[in-house]
C-alpha cells in the first residue's frame, strides 16, 4: 500500500469513528434528558 493511500484510509475510518461517536453523545444526551423529565414528573405525581 503507498502512503498516500495508508493515509487515505487512516481518515475515513477515522471520519467514520468520528461520525459514530457524534451519533452515541447525542443518544446519550437524549437518553439522559429523558430520565431526567422522568424522573422529575414522579416527583411532581409523587410529591
């Protein structure tokens, strides 16, 4: 394999990463958003 295309290669997987990591915290940041409402509306039900 020639360098440039090593290089190449070594960015799009990690472009690909990347986009994978973009998708997971934005999960992760709806996921904890919606814990947290529910967990706010058993308080307001419960309290």
């Amino acid at each position: 394999m020639h360098l440039k295309e090593k290089i190449l290669d070594i960015t799009k997987k990690r472009t690909i990463n990347n986009e994978k990591f973009k998708t997971n915290s934005i999960n992760y940041l709806i996921d904890s958003y919606v814990s947290w409402w529910q967990y706010c509306f058993k308080c307001l039900c419960t309290g």
